[in-house]
C-alpha cells in the first residue's frame, strides 16, 4: 500500500478502451457477405433511445448521441447500477478490492 494515498494512485493513468456501443443486429453470415455499399443495417435499438458507454467491454453508463465540433461526443445520462442505490461498475469493482 502506498503510505498516506490511495493503494489505486499509480493505476490512475493507465489507458483503458472506451466504446460506446449504438445498437446491433443478428444477421447471417450469409446476409453479412452479401452487405454492399449504400445498404442500410437496421439496429435494435430506436434513434432516440440511450447509447451504451462501454469501458473495456463493460457497460459503465448510458448516453444520448451529441456533435461537438463536427465531432461526436456522448453526454452521460446514467451510470450503470446508480438507481436502485447499486454503485456504479467502476466504485463496484472498487468495493471488492476493498477501497470505498
């Protein structure tokens, strides 16, 4: 343990992949090698629902879609497990390695 500090201190800056996830689809093999330009994939999920913010393959939170600068951007909604008084995925995984 660090002296004074959080034992979690030195992991702060490591890079971790943040994805955020708009929809899928189930499709065939079959349909996906017959994809061609211009053609459209219906996801499952409606224009206005929340998009999922993903943090190295775990759901964190749940956003809406914003342009920031000709840029994408996701404004944060809710995290994942903050209703119903659940910690959030990242204070979760925390709590069981002990730190509050």
């Amino acid at each position: 343990m660090i002296a004074g500090g959080n034992p979690f201190a030195r992991i702060n800056d490591i890079a971790v992949q943040l994805t955020v996830e708009l929809g899928s689809a189930r499709m065939s093999l079959r349909e996906v090698m017959a994809l061609a330009e211009d053609e459209v994939v219906v996801l499952d999920r409606l224009v206005d629902e929340p998009v999922d913010l993903l943090v190295n393959g775990t759901l964190v939170a749940r956003g809406e879609v914003v342009s920031d600068k000709n840029r994408f951007g996701i404004r944060i909604l809710d995290l994942v497990g903050q209703d119903h008084g659940q910690p959030s995925a990242p204070q979760a995984a925390l709590a069981q390695e002990g730190v509050e």
